[in-house]
C-alpha cells in the first residue's frame, strides 16, 4: 500500500511536469513546420490546451454533471424534472433555509464591512495601530471550526444560580445581576444573530486589513489640500477618502458575499442547523452524506452555484478595471 | 555509445519496469493473500470508529496483544460524524478495511451496495452461534448475509440515581411508571427538580429524546408496534406515537420537573448532564441514560462508587405484559476490504478475549454471551449485563435502525419539540411527512 501511494506520488511530482515540458517540446516542434501565419493562430491554443483540458475535467465536467443530477432524483436513477428545485422554494423547512442565508448575507456582509472600515479608518490615526490592527486580524488565522468551538465555549449556558462558566453570560449576570441567563444557540430569536456574530468576529480583520491598505493609498497631497481650504474630519472621510477607495470596499464586499454564501463551518460546529440555523452550504452536506439524495444536493450546489456567480464576475470585472488603470 | 552499454542499458530499465510491474499486480497481491490466510504476520489494518478519550485508550489498550502477536498494525481514525465520513470514502472507494456502522439502516444501505464484506466466510459460524445468541447475529444480518457483529453494547433507559440523596429524601425505587410519576410529584411539592435532561450532542443533538421516546413507546405499545413504528409502517401522526411524546412532554416541557428548564435541556451535553444528581447539594434526582453514561460518571466524579455513591434502576415499567423488555444498542461493526490482515482483526474483535477489555476497562456491555461476569469491573455492569441477559424481549435503538433522514428529522424534531411544545401537532405532521418521503 505505502509503496503504491509512494510510486503514485513520485510519478504525479516528476511525471506531470516532465510530460508537460515533453508536450510543449513536441508542439514546438510540429508547429516550427507549418507557415508563419498559421503558426502565430494556432501556438496560444496548442500551448493552452493542457491547461483547459485539466478544467474541463476538473471544473466543467463537475458542473455538468451537478446541473444534471439536480434533474434526478435522489438516487439519480430517474429524471424528475424541476421538482428538487420546487421544493427548495416551497418547503417550509428549505424556505427558513433560504431566510437564514439571506440574514447571513445582509448582515454579516454590512456589518464586517463597516465594522472592518471604521476599526481602519481610526486605527490609521493613533501610534499603536499596528498592534491594535494585528489583534484584530488575529481570528482570521484561525480556522472556522476552531472559532465555532471557542465561541460555543463562549455561549456556555448554565441555569441561575449556578457559575457561569460561558464567558458571555458570566460577564453579562455580573454586570447585572438580574439578567437570565441566555442559552444563546439554543433560542430561536437569538441563535442565528449568535453565529453571525462568530463570522463576523472572524471576517473583520480581513476588511480591515484590506481597506486600510487603501487608505494609506489616498494621496496625501489630496487631503492637505482639503484641510487647507477648512475641511473637516468628516468631510474629509465622506467626500475624500471614501470616493478614492470605493473601488476597494466594492472588492471587499464581493469577497465577502461570496464567502458567506458558502458559508458551513460555523453552522455545522455550533448548531448543525437544528432550532432554524441551517443555511444552504450545510443543508447540502446533510442531503448529500446523511440522507443520500444526490438530486436535492445537486440542486442545492446549483443554486449556491447560480448566485455566485454574477457576484464572482463583478469581482473578475473590478480587478480587470483595476488592472487598466494601472 | 558502445553497443553492449546500451543492451545493458535497456535490459536494466526494462527490469526495474518488471519489478515495479509486479509490485503492483494482482498476481503478486494474490500470493500474500494465499499465504496471509493463514497466518498474516504483516501489514496494516485500517479502522475507522467514533471512539475517543477513554474509550479511545481501552480501543488501544485492546489492540495491543493482536499487534503483537500477529505483527499486524491497527490504524486508528476516529470521528464524531461517522454517517458523513464514511459515507464519504466508501463512495470514493476509499473505504477503511474496517469500520464501526453508523446503525443497521445504514448497514442495510451498504450491505445491499455491495460494499460490506459477507463475514460467514470470514468467521467460523459454529463458535459465532455458540457466542451470541440468535437476536444479536439477527441484528447484523441483511438478506440472509451475515454483515454487522457488535463490538460492544449497552442498555438504553436507565434510570440513574444518587443513592444518599434518596436517602435523604426517604424515597424508594419506584416499581412503576404511576410510582415513578407519584415520586416526582411529591419532589415537586417540596421544591425540588426531580429530573435533569440534556439533550446536546454536536451533529446528533436531540438522540437523548429519541432514547425517551423509544423507552415510553416501548413499554407501552409492546415490541410488535415498535417495530412497525421503526420500519415506518406506522404513522408519527397516530394516537400511539402523539400519547408517547405526550408522556414525556410531562417531565420534559414542565420547567419544575428537569432542572434549568428548557435551555438546560437543549444547551446541555448529554455527557454533562448526569452532573446535578452528585453535587454536593444535589440539584436532581434522576436521570435516564445508556449504560455507558457511567464512564461519563466516573470520569467527571472519580471519587463516587459505582453501587454505594451511585446506582441504576430500570425504565420504569408502563403496561405490565412488557415490564420486562429492554432497548439495547450498540456498535456494529463491519469489513470493507477483504484483507488478510482485516480478517484476523474482526476475528480477534469478536472474541471473549478482546470483548473483555471493553467490559472491565469501559463497563461497556458484551453481546458475546462468553464473556464471562467476572470481567465486569463493578456491580453495577454485572447487574446490567444480566438485566441484558435475563430480558424476554430486547429490542435495537428503534431511531438508529430508521433511515437516515428520518433518524436525521426525529432528533430535530426532539429539539423543537422541547424548544416549543405548543407546536406538537406541525412537528409530527413534518415527521410524517417525512416518513412517506424516507421509506
């Protein structure tokens, strides 16, 4: 076994560049032989070729083959039209769902970005802002699953009475000591804010970081002039700084978007979805491993597919404009 | 160059090429198993299980004299979602030689794939039929094939006690159901919560309320309608299935009967929730659990003596003509790739020899009838090893052996239920529609 896997793998390491050197060797050579003209048409393509084919298998033929499922049903051994996709539209379980995924996008979204914004716009203005800024980047180097599990600590409930061990109830009943205390995953009207908090607390850093970057990128020259002609702090935020790194907070928010759409880890540690917390990422994973309906999965993966792909090619537009400007 | 060189050359690489050729061919694979049959004395068997923590080390502790002695490695992998995982890599094709089941559904699902390996041909069926009874090699067969065998086992419904705070409150052990429910009350009256209940469980949160239902149902209905209710032919919306959730609906939902009334119940890990019954002024009376909540015990409370400190009695009986069945479960195991060194594991896994270090090293159960009671490490194991031996009617986890969506929206539905009686009637519309859709 270990000798197979070992062969395996020595074979993939030095086996496919030196197949691809051997292939661009070859083209070369072939192409040397036809005309000019026909030479300069067709080397991109023979030189991109392996490159598309491996996303062909990889990618496309994967996405194909989603689309199709997403028609079957759930052992994919008969075609059943539209029906998954009705379901996910109509089922009062698939609709709180979709809900769910909607509070994550809005919220989370709005408040990472502005949160990320002003910690980078205040930060820029004191002595110890590279500390204070690599403190709030930290979470980020944390995984997702170990975040859930810090923060189901965090959430602890134990009844009145007794020591509370989850740091925000402790810190909460000391401050006041008539607060109940929360069981706060486990509380329809609180639990979905409880793990957007989680993805918030981890996203943040990342604006942040990025959108400082940007600002410090806004021309100096700029601002001093604005002060000069009796402009104020304010002013000079919206009316300057804000204009010259839209472009950035636009490429923050469509990073953002797209990964909270996904978004699975938090759930699936802290809740797996029960009490109205499931979103699309985790419901696929438990149609597809735990109830094995490959059709309902598909259809799932599709629709996560088809809404994020305009903001992915938004995102591809802005770094393209960028790249221009340049 | 000089021709001989490059013969030379050319008769070398050729060679390697053979050699490596062999090493990969099913001739040469044919010949370890031929031989390995016998008596495999290398190699690796992979397993794959949810053990962990102390179960993890008496997994360990019991592999030891198999490794040495056939010079067979064990790899270990554990998981806490074994339903996804393997799942996973037996679609990949990738299955681990041997893996823990996620329950008989899902062994029924893999066995009818194909993937599960017909283990009569591994094992020597007269020695297997004269260690387990009938009903356990049952529970590990599908379509006639022998596929599951139980690596250890435990009872369901217990319930647990601390035996001075009875004392205390001058309470006897209730003989049944309306005994049990005059205890409670009269606990109540005084001021004190005589139930603590938690439901949490990570990915499987609300299993702990399938137990309850499953006990309640089974000493009410009898066996007959609680198979029917776990093969779906019976319907969650019936006057059978509502009266069980009602019953429990009686302790779980009235917040002066379980401690910390419902956010204790959903936030609370199952294997904390034993806690409140053996703090210094106790904070619940009873707690209904599995046998092997006592590992749970004893690791949070090592100073406590299983019998003195602590006890058991059995789910109190509700129609007499089923006082005496039992719910057990336990870990099926089953092979995935037919290897040498797989098949003398699972062999060395079944024997009294091996059963033996999960009985005295966890207080686990053995199905293997063999096993003798001396390597029951306290009274307390031995009683429930013969309350599993002496039962008329033993019946599996009935949520276990449901389909995994329909397993997969019980335990949900157990955690809205709790979170929101009032909605009882939707929750079991949603259970039914479930069944019509999952069968």
């Amino acid at each position: 076994m270990i000798l197979r896997s070992t062969i395996l793998a020595v074979a993939a390491v030095f086996g496919v560049p030196a197949g691809l050197t051997l292939y661009i060797f070859l083209v070369e050579k072939g192409v040397a032989r036809l005309r000019f003209p026909v030479q300069k048409r067709i080397r991109p393509w023979l030189w991109v070729a392996p490159g598309l084919a491996i996303l062909s298998v990889f990618l496309l033929y994967p996405v194909i083959n989603t689309l199709v499922l997403s028609f079957l049903n759930s052992d994919s051994t008969r075609f059943i039209g539209p029906q998954n996709y009705l379901r996910i539209f109509t089922d009062r379980d698939m609709l709180i769902v979709l809900r769910n995924n909607a509070l994550w996008l809005v919220f989370f979204t709005l408040v990472t970005v502005t949160v990320g914004l002003l910690i980078a716009v205040l930060t820029d203005k004191v002595r110890y802002e590279q500390a204070a800024k690599a403190l709030i980047f930290l979470p980020m180097a944390i995984s997702f699953v170990a975040a859930g599990v810090i923060w189901k600590f965090m959430y602890e409930f134990k009844p009145k009475g007794v020591p509370q061990i989850g740091t925000l109830n402790a810190v909460l009943t000391t401050l006041f000591p008539s607060f109940e205390p929360q069981a706060w995953l486990f509380n329809p009207g609180i639990n979905n804010w409880a793990l957007i908090v989680v993805g918030i607390w981890i996203w943040t850093g990342f604006a942040m970081v990025i959108l400082s970057a940007s600002i410090k990128g806004v021309p100096k020259e700029i601002v001093e002039a604005a002060r000069m002609d009796g402009a104020g702090e304010f002013q000079v935020f919206f009316r300057i700084t804000l204009p010259i790194i839209k472009p950035t907070i636009m490429v923050v928010t469509t990073t953002l978007i797209i990964n909270v759409l996904k978004i699975f880890d938090i759930v699936y540690v802290m809740t797996n979805g029960i009490l109205d917390t499931e979103v699309i990422a985790n419901r696929m994973y438990k149609e597809m491993f735990n109830f094995m309906n490959f059709g309902m999965a598909s259809a799932l993966a599709v629709l996560l597919l088809v809404a994020i792909v305009p903001v992915m090619l938004m995102n591809i537009k802005r770094f393209g404009q960028r790249g221009e400007e340049q | 160059m000089h021709r001989r060189t490059r013969i030379t050359i050319a008769f070398a690489v050729a060679g390697v090429i053979l050699i490596f050729l062999f090493a990969l061919s099913p001739l040469n694979r044919k010949k370890v198993h031929a031989a390995g049959e016998r008596e495999p004395v290398e190699g690796t068997v992979s397993v794959l299980a949810v053990w962990g923590g102390h179960e993890l080390d008496v997994f360990k502790e019991m592999a030891r004299p198999f490794e040495v002695e056939k010079g067979i490695r064990v790899s270990y992998e554990g998981t806490r979602d074994i339903n996804a995982v393997l799942t996973t890599r037996v679609q990949a094709g990738n299955p681990p030689d041997i893996a823990v089941l996620p329950g008989p559904g899902k062994m029924a699902e893999f066995a009818r794939a194909g993937d599960l390996v017909d283990l009569s041909t591994v094992f020597d069926m007269e020695r297997m039929r004269a260690d387990y009874t009938e009903g356990w090699l049952n529970m590990g067969t599908v379509d006639g094939k022998l596929v599951g065998v139980f690596a250890k086992v435990a009872i369901k419904g217990l319930i647990w006690y601390n035996p001075h705070a009875m004392d205390a409150e001058g309470i006897e052990i209730p003989k049944n159901a309306d005994e049990m429910r005059a205890v409670s009350t009269r606990l109540v009256r005084r001021g004190k919560t005589p139930w603590s209940i938690g439901l949490e469980s990570g990915a499987a949160s609300g299993w702990v309320g399938t137990d309850w239902l499953e006990n309640i149902f089974l000493r009410q209905h009898g066996p007959q309608k609680y198979r029917e209710w776990y093969e779906g032919k019976l319907a969650w919306t019936s006057p059978e299935v509502r009266e069980t959730w009602e019953t429990w609906g009686e302790i779980v939902t009235n917040p002066n009967m379980v401690y910390g009334g419902k956010q204790y119940v959903l936030s609370t890990n199952f294997g904390q929730a034993a806690a409140p019954l053996f703090m210094d002024s106790p904070r619940a009376y009873f707690h209904m659990q599995a046998s092997f909540i006592q590992s749970f015990i004893k690791e949070q409370f090592p100073n406590l003596q299983p019998g003195e400190d602590f006890n058991f009695f059995g789910f109190p009986p509700i129609e007499p003509r089923y006082a005496n069945a039992v719910e057990a479960a336990g870990d099926l195991v089953g092979m995935f790739n037919d290897t040498p060194q797989a098949r003398a594991f699972i062999r060395y896994l079944t024997t009294p020899e091996a059963q033996s270090y999960w009985t005295s090293g966890t207080g686990a159960l053995s199905a293997n009838r063999n096993v003798s009671l001396v390597f029951y490490p306290d009274v307390l194991s031995r009683n429930a090893a013969q309350i599993l031996q002496k039962a008329d009617i033993v019946v599996f986890d009935a949520s276990d052996m449901m389909p995994g969506k329909m397993n997969n929206d019980f335990w949900s539905a157990i955690m809205s239920y709790v979170q929101n009686p009032s909605r009882l009637d939707s929750i079991l519309r949603d259970l039914e529609r479930t069944r019509r859709e999952a069968y």
